[in-house]
C-alpha cells in the first residue's frame, strides 16, 4: 500500500531516556541510500559470476526551505559540519516523540548547500554520510 511521503521526515536526535527526535524546520524531500559493497569472488572455473556483499554503508540528502536562527536545526547542522562532528539523526515517522518507524544513526555533514533563485525562496540542500550501522525501526 502506497504511504503518504510528508509523514517521513529527518530528525535531530538528543539522545537521553527517552530519545527526543526534533524535527529539521522546512523540510520539503529527503532520500536515504543504503549501499552493499559487492565483492566478485568468481574464479577461472565459473561461467558466471559469484559475489558477496561486503561492508555497508548509507548516506542520506534532504532539501530544505530556509530556517534562520541560532536554535534552528539547520544552523545546529552547519555548526556541526564546520566542527567536524557527528550528528545523531532519525529518518521516518515520529508519534507523539517516539521514532515509531524508520531508521536512526550517527552521520557527518558532507555538504550544506545554499540556493538562491530570482523569483523563488531560499532552499538548503544538505548530504550525510552514515558513520557506522544504520538501526531499522519497525511500525509496531
């Protein structure tokens, strides 16, 4: 069955008892990648190939319109990437505070991307790249 995309969204995690998920103001898209390193380890005595997946790894982009203040997720995710830290984020659906559907995990910035068209509004694009394992969350 088809779901409405608006209910995923990317969410700054403060880790503690409970998890708080704050959401990225202006979010207009977002798009995880999840990615399989694939290992050939065919021989001279296969006609086909034979593969094994390696490490994984996962990177995640999202568009925003521009937020602007010192406690707007987007200034706390430039700051990040200006000092070189990881982030905590939550891709998915939140109820009532709760990541109840989804994936969580620690990413670094690798790019923050201002655009600035005559005529439109003010957008960010941001790209991370995972820093370790990607946790699936699954709906109860």
């Amino acid at each position: 069955m088809a779901e409405n995309g608006s209910k995923r969204k990317v969410y700054v995690v403060t880790t503690g008892t409970p998890d708080v998920n704050t959401a990225i103001g202006g979010e207009m898209s977002n798009s995880l990648t999840v990615n399989g390193v694939i290992i050939d380890v065919s021989d001279k005595d296969s006609d086909w190939a034979e593969n094994i997946v390696g490490q994984k790894s996962w990177t995640l982009s999202a568009s925003f319109n521009i937020k602007k203040g010192a406690t707007e997720k987007q200034q706390v995710l430039f700051d990040a990437l200006v000092a070189g830290t990881e982030v905590n984020l939550a891709i998915g659906e939140v109820v009532a505070g709760t990541l109840t559907d989804g994936y969580k995990g620690q990413a670094v910035i690798e790019s923050f991307a201002e655009n600035n068209e005559k005529d439109g509004s003010v957008t960010r694009d941001i790209s991370f790249v995972g820093n370790g394992e990607l946790q699936k969350i699954d709906a109860a």
